[in-house]
C-alpha cells in the first residue's frame, strides 16, 4: 500500500480498517518503512530504524487479528520512540556519544505497556543531546530538520519524534517533556503533544534528565489519537470521554505573562482559537497571573542541578564526548550548592500554588505553546519588535511553567502564518484533568480545519 501524508492517516482512523482486515498491518508497516526511507535523508528524524522487530512486530499482529484476538485499537499500529526510552537488546542513545553503544536488557514499564497494546515498533527517534535542549540540533546525529521547511528546527526535544509524525513515518511516538520537549516540537511541526500531569505515566526505563520536572507523553497525529496512546501508557480510558461538552467550561486567559513578547501571527491565531472556544459554549475569563517572569530561568536551574547529579562521573571522566553546548551549560554550574537547589525547589513551590489559584477562578488556561514559529536552524535569537531574545529561552518560555506546577498540558495546531509553519495552542488544566484538558482540545480541533493539514512530503534521497 502506498500512503500519502493527509488526515486520514490516523490512529482511530486505521485502527477500524485493520479490525475489519481491510489494511493489513504488515502492509501498513512496510509503507512506512520504505517512506522512512525516502525522507531520512531530508528529515533526519531516527536515529535507529527497527525493521527487523517492526516486520515481526506487525506479522504477530495481523495473525492475532485473523485469529480475532484483537487486542485494542493500537493493536498492528506503527509507532516509534524518542531515543531515551529503553528497549530490550536496542540501542538507546539519549542522542549521545556517550551513550552510543548502550543497549539495554529490558524494556521501560511503557515500551511494555504500547507492546501489550500490540504496537509495532519503527524506530527509536533523533533528540536533542540528553533531552538537554530545545532546538533538536544534534552535534552527534545531525539535525532534525521541520517537515514544513526544511531550513527550520524541528523544536526539541523530542524533535525527531514529532517531526516523525508530522512527516507520516509513524502515526504517533513518545516523547518526555522537561520544560516543554513534547509541546514544543508538536507546535513547530503542527501535531499534537501532550504532558500529561506529573507522575500519571511511569518514568522507570527513560534516561532522565530532570526527575522531578520530567514527563512522558504522546505526540500524534490528533487529539482522539494522542488520547488513545495516554490510554495505553496511563492505564485508564481516556478516548471515551473525549466527546462530552465544554458548555459553561471556564477558559482563563493569562495575559500577563503567557502573552507577552508575541509575534503578532501567534497572537491573532491563539485569540482566535479561544474566541472558538467562546463559540462552542465556553465562557472565557481573564486570569491574573503577573511575576511569573522568573519562572523560566528556576526551571533551568533546577534542571541543570538534577542533570548534574546524573551526568557527574561522565562529565569528569568523558567531557569531551559531550557536545560543546550542553558541556559548557553544565559546566558553568558544577559549583551550584546544595543550598541553592533546595531554594530553588523552594521558590518552585511558590509558582506552582500560584498556578494552581489561578486554575480555581478557571477551568482550563490558554495560550501560545510557542511565542513565534519555527525559527531558522541558524537562529540564535528571535526579535519581538525591538526586543531581541535568546532563542532558547523564547522556546521555553511558556512551556516551562507547566512542568514546575506538574499541569497537564496539551498543545495542538491552531492556524498557519504567513510562512505556511504551524502555530500551536496551548491548554492547561488542574493536575490529573486530562479528561476535561483532551475534550476541550478535540471540541476545539473538530470546529476547526487545522488538524487536516499536513506537510507535503520534501525531496527524497
């Protein structure tokens, strides 16, 4: 079977043609092998394809099936993963060079959970180095280039993840989400990402990087797939909840901070989408949530202090196998006191409660996922009018308060710029709300065009 990369190229979708028999998941999954083929080149989203157990995978599958032993709607899916989750005798390489070689004896308790589901694995995907970034440019693996234009990042650090899915070389991965690894690649690539509240979804078998800011989530093709894939890895149903009503859902809108510093393109499509919201029977409340200006720079610290605490013995014995940026950020730090950190976790717990209070005057928070579309793979910086901002910090900006608080947090398309790169929309509900936070998305998505558009396919070679 050939596949052309367009909306009918979803989980829920083909998960009903392969019950009834009418796609053949060996078939499925050989098509996306041979498009992995002819868009590495371009995309550079793997690191390591799994034909081999992808084609085993996928025959178990479609002869369980023919049994009548089908086992869920992942059952014969093609999925992959970010190159931090472990798979029994498959490298995993957290994007390093230290790591290059390691491959580990099991599997991570939610590369068990997706293959009890009966997902056929592709591939392990391209990363920032370590999770440790948010561009996705890999000193050792190459960069993962935007299917939308190839001359732009990916986003990171799940980069290679969602440009995977964008791109129609699986239809839905995991990815972890630090300070905004899953939402960011999602919003620069037009997917959905979603981080699901801290601790639904076990981090045992992922190579850390922050462990108590770190998150597993899906990155897909929908908000109904991304829905199906936490129901797996989460155990708990959360697809046959997607479809009830958001009449009378309170919409807060943070405008202090979540829309500052906007280029104006995401700021007109991000109100846009909550005027929508309005439309569908949501009632949209203004939320304050001033100082929280801080909140991105004590994400970072704390993250450099726990990354220290894991990569300490490499970074004395093996400095030089790291890349330069990710050496040099945690070598500026390796003085940080004990003191410090705990003060920062401390300051953490402040922003956290006053995240929380404004979710008591709302239900769900909206906002841009990203302050501007995918920048160019040379960018540095990014101007907003006369400001000039560090390009790794306007990438992080408005992801990383999330991940403080521990907020379930999805972001999904909501409009193009004029550039023809996606723009992403961001909703953050109260922990453990992933039911109201996935129903608001869908009810949102299926009022709008924007989850229909897919990149073209760049050159082959």
């Amino acid at each position: 079977m050939r596949l052309s990369n367009d909306a009918r190229l979803t989980i829920t979708r083909l998960a009903s043609e392969i019950r009834r028999r009418e796609v053949s998941p060996v078939e499925l999954a050989e098509s996306l092998l041979e498009r992995i083929d002819g868009l590495q080149a371009s995309v550079n989203a793997f690191i390591t394809v799994t034909r081999k157990l992808a084609l085993v995978q996928a025959k178990a599958a479609e002869t369980e099936i023919v049994r009548g032993n089908y086992r869920g709607v992942l059952h014969g899916i093609p999925v992959c993963l970010k190159d931090l989750f472990n798979v029994g005798g498959i490298r995993t390489t957290a994007g390093s060079r230290i790591l290059r070689n390691f491959r580990p004896s099991g599997n991570a308790p939610v590369v068990d959970r997706l293959f009890g589901a009966g997902c056929v694995l592709l591939g392990k995907t391209n990363m920032h180095e370590f999770a440790f970034g948010a561009t996705n440019i890999n000193p050792h693996y190459g960069a993962v280039r935007n299917p939308w234009s190839l001359d732009r990042i990916s986003g990171g650090s799940s980069g290679g993840s969602a440009a995977a899915v964008a791109a129609a070389l699986a239809l839905a991965s995991l990815g972890t989400d630090t300070g905004g690894s899953i939402r960011i690649p999602a919003a620069a690539c037009g997917c959905v990402g979603l981080k699901p509240s801290y601790g639904l979804v076990p981090l045992e078998g992922v190579i850390p990087l922050a462990p108590s800011l770190d998150h597993v989530g899906p990155i897909a093709r929908s908000v109904a797939d991304a829905a199906a894939m936490l129901s797996v890895i989460a155990g708990s149903d959360y697809s046959r909840r997607l479809r009830g009503e958001i009449r009378g859902t309170r919409i807060g809108i943070p405008r202090q901070y979540y829309f500052d510093r906007l280029h104006p393109e995401v700021r007109q499509a991000v109100l846009a989408a909550v005027s929508c919201l309005e439309d569908l029977g949501a009632r949209v409340v203004d939320v304050d949530l001033g100082g929280m200006a801080e909140t991105a720079e004590l994400a970072g610290e704390i993250t450099v202090a726990e990354a220290l605490a894991y990569h300490w013995d490499w970074l004395r014995a093996r400095a030089g196998d790291y890349g330069e940026d990710l050496r040099t950020r945690m070598r500026a730090r390796l003085g940080m006191s004990a003191v410090a950190y705990v003060r920062y976790q401390e300051r953490r717990r402040s922003y956290a409660a006053r995240l929380m209070r404004a979710l008591e005057s709302c239900d769900i928070l909206a906002s841009p996922t990203l302050p501007m579309p995918s920048p160019k793979i040379q960018d540095t910086e990014v101007r907003f009018g006369r400001v000039r901002e560090d390009l790794r910090l306007a990438l992080l900006r408005l992801t990383r308060p999330a991940n403080l608080a521990g907020l379930p947090a999805i972001s999904l398309p909501c409009g193009f710029a004029k550039s023809g790169l996606p723009i992403g929309l961001q909703l953050m509900g109260r922990p453990y709300a992933e039911d109201l936070v996935l129903r608001v998305a869908y009810a949102y998505e299926h009022a709008t065009p924007w989850h229909e558009r897919f990149p073209p396919d760049p050159p082959t070679g």
